[in-house]
C-alpha cells in the first residue's frame, strides 16, 4: 500500500508561478532576485494558509539558483535546487520558533551564521511564527538581525504581527499576504482535481472556498474529506451534507414566503431547518448574509462583492428586483438586532421565530412613500388597536417674504427677546384662514419690497406692516376689516394674540378607545425600552404585573406581592403618562391592586418567635427539656 500524501503538501508551489493569490509579493520577489537588490531580513505577515512559508522557501531555493532563468524562477535541475527539493540542503535551515523561543536557541542560531556556507551563495535562515520568541530571545537577537554577514538572510513569518517588537520591525523588508480570493481559490481546485481525476461541480467547490475563508491549505485539505466522503464525485448537494451547510434554496424560499406575508409556512420551513440539525444561530446568520447578496445585486457595480457562483448570482438579481432596498435595510437591521440579543433569549426558538413574524409583516409596518412633487419623505405606522395609518410629514420651513404675505392667509406674532434691543416682534406662519378672506386687509403691503423675513420691533415706526403682523390667525373678517390701518401693538397684546391663535389653531387628537389588545401592545412596548438598558430586575418586576381595563378611562395594574406593589407605586407616574400619551387620552386613570391572595403563597407561614421554637423542640425532643431542668438553666427568649 503506497503512502497517500494530502493535498497541501503534494501540490505545494515549488516557484513563484504557483503561488496562488499573491502576485503583488512573487513579483516583487523575482524582480529584486534579478536586480540584485536582496534585503538581509524579510518578515513576511498574514493570516494562516496563505503561502507564507511557502514563499519562504521558493526564495530561499531561488537565491541559491545555480542557473536562474530570465524570469527569475529557479530552474529546478541544479545540484543546489536538487538538494533543496530532497531536503538535504545545508545551506537553508528553518527553525521553529513556537517550540524553540528562548534565549538559547537564539544564541545556537547566531552561533551558526558565523560559518560561511560552503556551497552556494548565501546560508538563509527561515524563522516560522517568530512572534512566539520571547522578549529575551527578540533582544538577543536584534545585532545580529541589524547587521548579519554578507552571506546570510533571515525570513522571518508570522500570523500576529502586532507581537513581534518594533526594533524587529524596523530591521525587516516587510510583506504583507492578503487572503485567497474566492475565485483563486475556485480556480486552483479545479486544477487539482482536473490532475487527479476527480469530478467536481463549480458549485461545490464554491462552497469549499467559502467555507475556508481564504484559507488554501483549509481548502484543499476539506478537499481530499469531501473526495474520500463521495468516492471521487463533488456534487453540490453531498458537499452541503459533509460541510453542514444550509442550502441558499432555503433562503430563497423564506424570502418568498415572507414576501408574501405566509406566516405559516416560513414557520413550517424553519423548523425543517432545525429538524436537520441546523441551530438558529447559523440561520441568523445566513439570512443576513443572504439579504446582504441581495442589498449588492440592486447595483450593477456591486455585484462582484457577491461572492457565488454565476447561476447563484442570476437568481439573486432576479430577486433584488422585487425588493425595495429600505425593505432590505431595515430587515438587515432587524437581523442584526435578533442575532445580539440571541444568545440571551432562554426560549431562542421563539426568538427567531418572532423575527420571522416581524419580517413577514415589515412592508405594513413601515413603508417609506415618496412624493414625486415635494419630495418629502413619509412614513407610515399600524396603530397598536388596528385603525388606519396615517401619513406624518414634517413641515418644510420656507422664509417669510413681502410677496409671501400676500399670499399667505394670516401670521401670528411671538416675542423674542435681545439683551440689547428689547422684545422683538417676530411673524411666524399659521395658515387657518382662505386667503379671499384676507386680501383686503393685505392690499397696501403688496407694493413692500420682498425682503428674507419681516421683523419689526415695538416702537419702529411701520403701521403698515405691525398692522398686518399682529393680525390673529382665528380672528373674524370683519374685526380685521375695522381694525385702523395705523394702530400699534404692544409687546402684552401680541404675545396675548399669539397665545389665543395657537390655542384655536391646535388640533386635539381623538383618544384611542381601550382594548385588551392595544394594553398589552404597549405595556410590552414599555418594558421593551427597560429590555433594551439592560434593567433586567425591572423588566421582571414589570413582567409579573397583569393588566385590566376597570371601565372605560381607568387601567388597574395587579401586583402579587407587597414588594412588586411598592415598585409600580414608584414608577405610576411614568406608566401613567407613558398610557395617556399612547392612547391619547389625558383623563386616563392609572389604578393599583394587590393581590392578597397570591401575597399569601408567595410569602408562605408566618416565622416562629424562639419561645414557640423551643416549645416545638421540646415536644419533639422530651430529653432536652429534662437537660434544661436538671441544669437549672434560664432561657432567655
């Protein structure tokens, strides 16, 4: 039986060419071996099973090169690139520094580098993961890392760059690897299994290199479990079994559902996913990777961040072109948030169920409407007791000019007081009244100049304007009419008038009948904002309490014990202000219980005083009252 050699050692590069991934190092590399220009030291850097020891040695065999072709690759048939390959060469030594840090083994290395090699060029010491040295051992090895003889070369590697000291730094020609893309990746199993006979789908090698995150020596070492697993035959879906990796079809399916607002059935098909093994967390997390392919494939320029296969990729912009991004946005959101707060959750089933729910029901719960003629953004919310949405818009300020006044129905006028000028009479726009009605009294101020806002102060003297500026909103045409065009107003009328406009012209708001269901909406809305500060003592004290409608305008809040009941009796004001403003109602009453009954279980018999105590031990025990009246003690109780 022939010794089976893995992947990663059988096909790892023997010169640059091969070296997947990292052609901006290989190049750098050869050019410097052609010109000459070699440093003494090399720290080369990145995450693990990107090619840097490997690098490593391909320069080391090519500094050494008896017969270096044009483009700076060894030429693998001298006697010192034979003996490279054989691993019988002396004057290449490769020290691990995991297992050999201390200061000894750094002095037994200095100690060699006195020798001159006595074949070849240079002696080329390559250190793995040098970050594993300890600080004696870096200190004792920075003169000769500074200033090393002619013929000899440190390469060091390490995956924690951020260990290693300064004053080694600074001595090194530093390289960074980055990871193996996907596509690298991709292509360079494919080779291998095109060299060993294997068939393999694009798609499940696709799902090795994902699985692998960049790292080849990962890659082809899942390579050669899947091949044992499928006798030699990659297909997508045995690849998803041996990985344990949930299918994208699921995905799709999910968003299908949700789309269309089928609670059920995405229910249903999460739990076939738990059924097979997969816990909530994995599904989280690739439903908001999911999302996020989706969120790319809207942009044409972005779809090559999309890191799958070309058919994938079809079926991702298909399905971007039903979805709004904000939809997107804000499930990405939701996902995020549901992921946090997981690993909290004690029924973690529930937990992503309830963002299913939420997800299915997003595009009622907030849609985002554009104006084609304003431009104003609005948004739109279920009331918690089922009436109809409505629509919020924020007022667009514009200034107030001559021209505007004309057109405008009437202002209003507030103070605004300067340390310097005294009160300033400010107008300030409230439309309450049809401009039909006003445009006799707004005729003399049509021919004003148009000016940013129209300001003017108590004594300043412009009848015209003061006249117009203090006109109140709710006030009757023909008072306006009889009002003299010359009058002036003081500072206390106009604040009079415009504290009487605003009285008129605020809209009260209808109060929300009581529903059992609208109550608990909010009440678990209020113990949410709790939740989310991490008060989790108030949360339970909150939780315990049950809520009932009394009558029409009062909620009566039951507490079980005598400690929950002073606690609510703390936070009664905030509830009852958080109640009336949800509901609209101001005559809103807030009533507190106790539940007597329930205080009873919870607090269980009453304690014995000691007298009893010992009286219960004596009956039990007859000998310690005989002890107690041979001794003549005295209890004192």
């Amino acid at each position: 039986m022939e010794n089976f050699i893995v992947s990663a050692r059988k096909y790892r590069p023997q010169n640059f060419s091969t070296v997947v991934g990292q052609s901006h190092i290989t190049t750098t590399l050869k050019n410097a071996i052609r010109n000459h220009q070699l440093a003494h030291a090399f720290l080369f850097c990145g995450p693990r099973g990107v090619g840097k020891t490997t690098c490593a040695r391909i320069l080391a065999k090519t500094i050494n090169c008896e017969n270096l072709q044009p483009d700076g690759e060894a030429c693998n048939e001298c006697h010192s690139c034979k003996s490279f390959n054989e691993g019988s060469s002396f004057n290449i030594h490769e020290l691990d520094a995991a297992s050999n840090n201390s200061v000894d083994d750094i002095r037994t290395l200095v100690e060699q580098v006195r020798f001159a090699p006595q074949a070849g060029k240079y002696k080329i010491y390559i250190i793995d993961e040098v970050h594993m040295l300890s600080s004696s051992a870096f200190n004792a090895f920075l003169k000769t890392l500074e200033e090393p003889p002619s013929y000899a070369i440190f390469i060091l590697a390490t995956t924690e760059k951020h260990k290693i000291l300064p004053t080694i730094l600074s001595r090194c020609q530093i390289f960074d690897f980055k990871r193996i893309t996907i596509q690298d990746t991709v292509d360079h199993l494919q080779d291998i299994c095109n060299k060993e006979h294997i068939q393999a789908e694009t798609d499940a090698l696709h799902l090795v290199a994902q699985k692998t995150d960049g790292c080849m020596r990962d890659s082809l070492s899942t390579l050669d479990k899947i091949v044992s697993f499928t006798a030699g035959h990659l297909t997508y879906q045995n690849t998803l079994e041996h990985l344990n990796i949930l299918d994208y079809d699921y995905y799709f399916k999910v968003m299908d559902q949700v789309l269309n607002q089928d609670v059920a059935s995405s229910l249903l098909l999460f739990d076939e996913i738990l059924q097979k093994g997969f816990e909530g967390d994995n599904f989280l997390g690739g439903w908001a990777e999911f999302l996020r392919n989706l969120l790319l494939s809207k942009e044409e320029k972005a779809v090559h961040l999309v890191e799958v296969s070309g058919n994938l990729k079809e079926r991702y912009r298909q399905l971007a072109g039903k979805v709004s991004p904000a939809y997107l946005i804000t499930a990405l959101s939701l996902l995020n948030e549901t992921e946090i707060n997981y690993r909290m959750a004690r029924n973690k089933r529930l937990h992503v169920e309830m963002a299913l729910i939420k997800l299915c029901f997003l595009q009622q719960a907030v849609t985002l409407v554009s104006d084609d003629q304003t431009g104003e953004v609005a948004k739109k919310k279920l009331v918690a007791d089922g009436s109809a949405p409505q629509k919020l818009r924020a007022p667009v300020a514009q200034p107030v000019t001559a021209k505007s006044i004309t057109d405008k129905p009437a202002t209003t006028a507030s103070i605004q007081p300067e340390p310097s000028a005294g009160p300033k009479l400010t107008v300030e726009e409230t439309p309450a009244v049809k401009p039909a009605t006003v445009a006799p009294a707004m005729a003399p101020v049509a021919t004003a100049p148009a000016q940013p806002a129209v300001q003017t102060t108590a004594p300043a003297p412009t009848p015209v304007a003061a006249s117009v500026a203090a006109t109140p909103t709710a006030a009757p045409v023909a008072q306006q009419a009889a009002a003299p065009a010359g009058s002036k107003l003081t500072g206390l009328a106009a604040m009079k008038e415009a504290m009487a406009a605003r009285q008129q012209t605020t809209v009260v708001q209808e109060a929300k009948p009581l529903t059992a269901g609208a109550l608990e909406v909010y009440w678990e809305e209020f113990i949410d904002r709790y939740r989310q500060a991490n008060k989790m003592t108030v949360v339970s004290n909150l939780a315990l309490a049950v809520l009932k409608i009394l009558n029409a305008d009062e909620v009566g809040i039951v507490s079980r014990n005598i400690v929950q009941f002073r606690f609510m009796e703390e936070e009664k004001l905030v509830i009852s202000e958080f109640f009336k403003q949800k509901f609209n109602n101001a005559t809103l009453i807030l009533t507190l219980q106790l539940d007597e009954s329930q205080q009873a279980q919870d607090i269980g018999p009453a304690p014995l005083s000691s007298r009893e105590q010992f009286q219960q031990l004596t009956e039990k025990y007859p000998l310690v009252k005989e002890l107690k009246d041979r001794l003549n003690m005295e209890l004192d109780f």
